[in-house]
C-alpha cells in the first residue's frame, strides 16, 4: 500500500513577542509573532509526517485555524503517489473549490490556510525523497515543474511553454550553482537592528552586533513620524558606512503622493529599496511610486495575495524588487508561478522573512530560484530576522551575514513539540502564566 | 443611560440551493447560499436589534462566524452615539486593527465579516431614526458623509475636500429626485431567466415570465463552453427581441487573450456589458480586454474587495460598470468611499445583487447614490435574483421590472427567527433532515 495521509492535525500557536516589540513596525505596533500549525499524519510505519504553517501576528489565528478545518476533508485518504501525478490538480482542487474559493478566491484566511496545508504536504515530498525541499525542486525536470504550476490567469503574461523554456536554459548550468551555493550560501540581510519600537541605544548595540558578525545589508522601520525616520536613518546610515545597502520599510503607512514626497526626505541617505511604501493592493499607486522615485527602488510582496497580483506589479513595473511570502501565496505550488513571472520581468526575489518559521520556508525558495529559475544571486538578498529559532528542529544557519543551506530533508518548518505546547493558545503555560500576571 | 451594544449573536446560516442549481454558473457550478448571521443587541427597553449578514456560498461560512467572534469583543459595550460620533475611527478600530489586518488587510474572510457587523451597526443607526437606510444616509449632511468614510490609499484620486464638494453640488437637487424615486422606483434587471444549469425550456419560460412581468434588463451566464454559449445567448436574443438590454457573465472563467477571442463570438448578439470576463483581481486585464471589445463594456466587483481595487479599476479605465457588493466591501462606510469615487470618474454603479439578502441591500445603496451622489439613473440598472426574499421580514418589492423605494426603518436584512432557526447549519432541521435523506 502507498504513502496515505491520514489525518490533519491543527494548532493555534502563538508567541508573546508583543512584550518586547520585537517585530513592530508603523503598521503593526504589537504583533503577537503566531502560527497556524498543520501537521499531516500518514500511514507511514516509521511515522513520517508533513508539517506546515502559516504566519499570523496573533489575533486572528483562530480564523486561520477554521480555514485549515475547512480544508481538511480535502487532504484525508489522498495518496502521495495520487497528488504527485497531478501537483497543479491537486492545489486547485483546494484553492479553486467552488464553495471555498467565495471568501477568497485566493486571497485572505483561506488562502493562507491553503499554504499551510500544501506547504505540509511538500514538507513529505521532500521528506519521503531524502532531500531538503530546495534540492527535490532542484532535482525536478522542467516538465515536473510545470506540471505543479496553475497558469489560470496569468498567461497573458506567461505561458506554459514559455516557462518550460526558461528552464530548459538553466537546467544544464544547475550543478555548477548548486557548487558555489553550497560551499558560499545565499546573500542575506538584517532586519534585527530596525524595528520601529527600539531605543537609538538598542538600535547602535544591535548595529555594532551585526556588523563585528559580518552583516553587508541592513533594513529600516520607517512610517511613524517623518522627523522621527529620519533621525533614525541618519543614524543608521553612518554606523554602517556609506557602502552597505540600507533598505526601509514603511509596512503600508503612507498615501500614493506622500509616499512621494517623504522620500525626497529619505534620498540624501542612499536607501536602495522603500518597502510597502503604501497599501498592497495599489499596483498603479506603487507604479506612480517607482516611476517618481527612481533610481531607489520599489519593494513589496509580504501582503501580495496571488500570482494574478504579482503579474500586475511586474506588468506595470511597479516594483523593483519581489518580496513574495512563504504563506500568503498558495504555498510552493503558486511561488513557483511567481519566480518564472519575476524571472521573466527581470525583477528579483527577494522573500519576506522574520514573524515564526519564514526565514526557515524562504531558503529553499531563493536557493531553488537561484539553481533553477533566475540562476543568479545578483541583486538578491534574503531577509534575516533572529527571533524564535531555537523553537525549530532544523532552524536556518547563518554564517558571515549568509544562509546556508539546508541539508535536513523536507522544508524545515518542524517545530519542537514542546515549543508547541507551551505556546498554544490560549490553553498553553505560556499564555496561562501571561493571564495570571495580568498582562 | 445612552444606547448600547450589549451582546453580538453570530448564527451560520445555510440553504440547501445546490439541490436546484439556483445560482449555478461557470465558476460556481452548486453553490449553497449562505449568511453568516449577525444579531447586535441593545439596552433599549423595546427590544431594538441591529441585524447584518454576509453572503457566502456554503463551504467557508462557518470561517466567516469565526471571523465575527474575533471582531466581536470590538463592539461589545460600545455607545451609538459614540460610534456616529466618529464613524470613520470606529470603522478603522475594526478594519485597520493591526493584529486582524494581518489575515486581510482589507479582504478575505476578516474583511466579509467586517461588512456583517457594521452594516449590522447601520441597522442600528437607520432604525433608532425611524428611517429606511437609503433615508438616513440622504438626510445625512455632506459633512456627515466625509466623516464616514476611510480616505486611507485613496487620496491620490479622491481627497476630502474633492468629495465634500460633489456632495455639496447635489445637495440642493436631492429632494427632486426623491420625489421620482419614491413614484417610479429604481431599474432593475433580471439574472433569474439565464442560469447556467437551466435547461433550454426552463430559460424559455422564464424569459417569457419575465417579459410578461415587465423586464426589460436581462442577464445570461456563459462562460462553460464557448458553443454551448452561443446558442444560449442566440435563444434569449431572439426571446426578449432587438432592443431590450442583454448582458452576459462570465463569472471569472477565462484569461484574458481567452477574454477577448471568446467576445468575438458574443459580439454579434449585443451585448452591453461582459461581466467578471476574468480575474477580479486582475485590473490590467480587464483594462485590456475593455479597450479590445469598445464598445460592449466590462463590469465587475461582486469580488472587489475593496476601495483601493475600485480606485484602481477606475484609474486604469478598466470598467464601465461598477458592480460592487454590499457584503464584499467593508459595510456602507468603504461603500460611500466606493460611489464617490465611481462618480468621479464617471462610471456608473449597478450594485451586485442575488445570493441571499443582497437586493435586500443594494436597493438602498442605489437609491442613496441616485438622491445624493451620481443623480442619475442613466445606465444604472440594479442586479433583481428572485431567491429566498421570503425569509426575510421587509424583502424588496418590485413593479414592471423596478424596485420599489423601501419604507421600514433599518436595512431591510431582518429575516425571520423562524427561517434562521431551520436552516442553522448543520444542526438545524433542514440540514438534518436533507442528512437523512443522504443528501
């Protein structure tokens, strides 16, 4: 008999990070970092599960949590062997339902829920074949590639063929990256020293930490007062040189025309990219941005829904960088969708990291893209933010300010059940204690 | 004491439409039409409730009533008049709350049940008035108006004071237009003859019902197979005769080349709008398929999420109609936003109707912006889909193809305890007995 899932198993994880304003930002003041957490069992005799989740900011995880359950009767009993003859198939039998798709379609509670379910089953597919998840995408023939692909609403802009062709060309040069990737690992940056709620003291000691470790790229929250920001960057600025790349992030804060007229405020400082200068949704808003802004580039992507969005930010070279989500797209399925239309466009992928568990998905998917799609790291770097690790059973390596890259089989997602259960919500010791303290 | 929220009841409420394919088309072949229900009590001693829903399709409602219980500590205990006191900050307190925004921001699941508790809220409003809705937002100064609405990403087409002014030019002509409003009602069209899932006879009949009743607005979904299509739209052509409108839906189900080609096809049998041709999200493609196929026009919106999306659909003159909907948006607050924006840039509305409960609502969304903000009835007609109206306490009423001005206080939503009681789901007696029965 084949590999079986059996059973869907889901959890309302959730860490108080909001205590220490870790991950504050002008549009998130508090998030409580969360997960919605999946595991799939199997039939498997040695136990062989797939684990899953999606990144939430604390309330509202519940939903998340209903989505999942909503999903569930559409992965029991399904073989392994079944859903790998048919991967786009599969992921539209979830994404695409006819009842479920209306509070989408593919966007919002349930299309985060659908990441969290497939990203576990991707989880078993690299687990059952060995292989950390960028090496089984590595290892894919193009055909396979695309066979995984939904291309509904996005070939206007890229077709099948088209996309097996841009992988054909990368597929004999694969090795000779995998080389250097492995023994150099992939470009990152720092968010750590940024965050919009630290003191200056904080922010220096974190700068000076960074940089004796080797870190080139470092990240700014900006989009609280415009003064504020920009006492910040000029700080920033000169711990780090005039050398290093300094990105900011606004996470939304600003209208289309002051988005524009605070970054003439910015410019003097060199900042390479602004991030979600303004609402996720305004391509022609983010467009209007770029044009006006140039040569400092346009980043966004961590609340970018779909692949249809994506295609519309390249089409309209709105943006400059493509910060796609682990979990806010549909999981693998639908990232691999987004890095041959960034490839296609010329844009580079550079994936949202930080919350719980991101910096741990986005690895495999700048590496494969690097190995298989873009083949280049140029212009790339991933984002690092060090909070929660220790909670992973094989959490990302960083050496010298870079990823290295994974070697554990599956997607590295798989958190320590103790972590688990001592941060389930609201039922777990750690909210318990939190409640009794009064906080 | 003032008036007071004192308690929000969330029922998941569900009717078995699939067993009759009411409802069926190209994307939504069995649809279930569903409420997530929403009850908000008061102190008052007579017993006064807010009433809201939102519409779903089956699978997923019980998400939405997750939805609602998150948002659901934010209105307990809050004053009405502390709400009217400040609208737009107490729609943001539920919107832009920064840990909920995170599943949204401003779409999905979060975002539907936004719309059933604050339009629950407007319930409120109209009915301590003792007015219909569409009243209580006509006799509301243009100053009361602005103080509603989130200008938040859309300034850059629409600033406070541009709206203030459109709505001060109409102010002095509203009471005309009340007048014939309130003796010739609003115009309507009809979807109830073309459903997909209906056979040639079945389509005949009610198009002749229809003919008989006055229509002169109808609708057919295509969008299944481009053949069958055809013939579909050459019978209800030739039924209603040259002159009366036509319009076709394809409710999602193509890419945009597709789009395009397929309307070739259409062409010759006039039609005047092609509605949802493909991705709501995909505002360049429908920008391009509008340009291509002048001068039949495109609408859509039934799955616009939001004010952003419009302000973009608008900007990229990628629709000539405007069919927003009154649950999809967040309540009548992002509404208003909405139909200002549409008039300014001169797009007419025709407010997505159907499901359950929705011409309920739209008819006073309508009438508000032909009194107060477009003035007009030229090229507006209002979708009519003759389900489920007996549910409800104060349902729509028509004549000769138009709706009737509504006269009760509220937001005409209310259904009987009784209907909701038998169709709770899964637990109440429809749903058991349909179990039963094995269905």
């Amino acid at each position: 008999m084949g590999l079986k899932i059996t059973d869907l198993v889901v959890q309302d994880v959730r860490f108080p990070t909001s205590l220490s304003l870790d991950g504050s930002d002008a549009v998130n003041p508090d998030p409580d970092y969360s997960a919605t957490y999946v595991i799939l069992k199997t039939n498997d005799p040695s136990g062989l599960e797939g684990h899953g989740l999606t990144f939430t900011i604390g309330r509202g995880n519940e939903i998340c949590v209903a989505a999942v359950n909503a999903i569930k009767p559409f992965v029991i009993g399904l073989e392994i062997d079944a859903i790998k003859a048919d991967m786009c198939g599969f992921w539209r039998s979830i994404a695409a339902d006819s009842q479920l798709r209306w509070i989408g379609p593919e966007k919002g509670a349930i299309h985060l829920a659908t990441a969290a379910v497939v990203n576990a089953v991707w989880d078993i597919l690299a687990k059952e074949a060995g292989k950390p998840l960028w090496k089984l995408l590595v290892d894919m023939s193009p055909e396979e590639i695309i066979a995984c692909i939904d291309f509904k609403y996005i070939t206007d802009a890229l077709t099948p063929d088209q996309a097996f062709k841009m992988l054909q060309e990368k597929a004999s040069t694969k090795t000779k990256r995998e080389a250097i990737l492995l023994s150099e690992g992939y470009p990152a940056y720092t968010t750590s020293a940024g965050w919009l709620g630290y003191s200056d003291d904080k922010m220096w000691a974190l700068c000076q930490k960074a940089l004796a470790e080797g870190w080139q790229d470092f990240k700014l929250k900006v989009g609280a007062d415009i003064e504020e920001d920009i006492r910040r960057i000029a700080i920033m600025r000169q711990e780090i040189g005039p050398d290093r790349r300094l990105m900011i992030d606004a996470n939304q804060n600003w209208d289309v025309t002051e988005a524009i007229e605070n970054m003439v405020r910015f410019a003097p400082y060199d900042p390479w990219w602004i991030e979600e200068p303004t609402s996720p949704d305004d391509i022609l808003g983010h467009a209007r941005i770029a044009k006006a802004i140039h040569p400092i580039g346009v980043a966004t992507g961590e609340h970018c829904h779909n692949r249809v969005m994506f295609k519309q930010f390249f089409q309209a070279q709105a943006i400059q960088f493509c910060q796609l989500d682990s979990c806010r797209l549909g999981s693998i399925n639908e990232i691999l969708a987004v890095l041959l239309l960034a490839a296609k466009f010329n844009v580079p992928v550079c994936p949202h990291g930080g919350g719980v568990g991101l910096c741990e998905y986005i690895q495999h998917i700048s590496m494969f893209d690097y190995e298989a799609v873009s083949g280049t790291m140029d212009n790339r770097t991933l984002e690092y933010v060090d909070h929660l690790h220790e909670h992973f059973i094989n959490p990302v390596r960083m050496r010298k300010g870079r990823y290295l890259a994974p070697t554990q089989p599956g997607y590295s997602i798989e958190m320590f059940s103790a972590s688990r259960d001592d941060h389930i919500y609201p039922e777990g010791p750690v909210w318990q204690k939190l409640k009794e303290q009064g906080k």
